[in-house]
C-alpha cells in the first residue's frame, strides 16, 4: 500500500506513467528531487539499478537479511549500468543549475 501511494504520488507530480517500470519511476523521482532547493541530493546504489528491495528497513530489528541485501549487479559493473549513467547525468545538471560545481567524476582511463 505504502509502495502504491508513493508511486501514485510521484505520477502525479511528473510525467510518469500509471504503467510506467522501475528504472522510468526512478528517474522521474531523481528528476524530481533535482529541481528541489535541496542543499544535498544523492542516489543510493539500489536507485542506480532500480533493485526495489531495500536494506535498513525501520522496524525490522530480527531480520537477519536487513543489512546485508545483495545488489544484482557486481559494484563494478554499476559504473557502467545505464540507469546509473543517467541518475548521475540528472545529479550533475541538477548541480551545475545551482551553481555549485563540485569536482567531475573520473573520465574514462
């Protein structure tokens, strides 16, 4: 149910589409948060390949799992994933639209 109104609430606040996958709800919410006069902005590892289950879930405290959620990707293949290409290209914009140019990521070797 919490999922539903939160995608319910998204839709109504961009362009998403009612049928609209995970990577799409993604990065309508970081195109979102971006226009924000948020003074930090980031994306987690799980948003950059749109994995919907989440570690540290409040209340979980017996979970053995909580913690220690695997992603489905190896941590070197996310530099490469496209959804992360993408949240990364909507942080920068996001950045240099505020004016605050913090230091560019690494160029390719």
């Amino acid at each position: 149910e919490a999922h539903t109104s939160i995608r319910t609430r998204l839709a109504e606040a961009s362009d998403l589409a009612p049928t609209a996958t995970a990577t799409e709800a993604v990065t309508a919410a970081h195109e979102l948060l971006a226009r924000a006069p948020a003074a930090y902005l980031s994306a987690t590892l799980e948003d950059a390949v749109a994995e919907t289950e989440r570690p540290n879930i409040p209340g979980t405290v017996n979970r053995s799992l909580n913690w220690c959620l695997a992603l489905p990707v190896r941590l070197d293949e996310i530099e490469r994933h496209p959804l992360a290409a993408r949240l990364a290209a909507v942080l920068r914009a996001a950045t240099r639209d505020s004016g605050d140019v913090g230091p560019s990521p690494p160029g390719p070797g």
